[in-house]
C-alpha cells in the first residue's frame, strides 16, 4: 500500500537521487509517485511490483468473468453444447 510520507517525491527530487529512489523502491517494492508542481504525473515501479500488478489483474479478470458465467446460468442463459457445436459446424461449412 502506499505510505503518502514516503512513497511521493518530485520528479526533480527524483532525477537528483536516482540511485536512492530506486533503492527506495527495490526496498519497499512499494510503487512511487512523481509530482510536477505538485501535481501527480507518473507512477514508479520495481519490475517485480509491476508485475505483480499484472498478475493480480489477469485473476481479476479471470474471477469477473466466472461470476458472470455464473449469473448467466442463474438466469437462463445457456444453450445446450450439442446446440452450440451444431451452430458453429454449419456456420464454418463444417460437416460432421
């Protein structure tokens, strides 16, 4: 989670330590935020925090797709496979 004490630096203070900033981020593998004029214009990472990150999005992802799957069966909309196979064969000319 982000420490708001630690975690936002300008991206002035940044380019002037580099080297500290990214020990700082290696340490906590905590994202940091990078502010012009007092702004927030970019996000910092450890490629292992990001990757994290992506993990954690593509089971998001995966979950919000079985929960839909399943209010789709809770509420009647589903075809029987043999339907679904048989539509697919003549939409593709397939013979079987």
């Amino acid at each position: 989670m982000l420490n708001l004490a630690d975690d936002i630096r300008s991206l002035t203070e940044f380019k002037r330590d580099t080297a500290s900033a990214v020990k700082h981020l290696r340490a906590t593998g905590r994202p940091m935020i990078l502010t012009v004029n007092g702004r927030a214009e970019l996000v910092v990472q450890d490629p292992a925090a990001y990757q994290r990150l992506l993990d954690l999005a593509e089971r998001m992802e995966t979950v919000l797709a079985i929960e839909q799957g399943l209010r789709d069966v809770e509420e009647g909309r589903t075809r029987p496979i043999r339907d679904v196979i048989k539509n697919l064969g003549k939409k593709n000319a397939v013979r079987g």
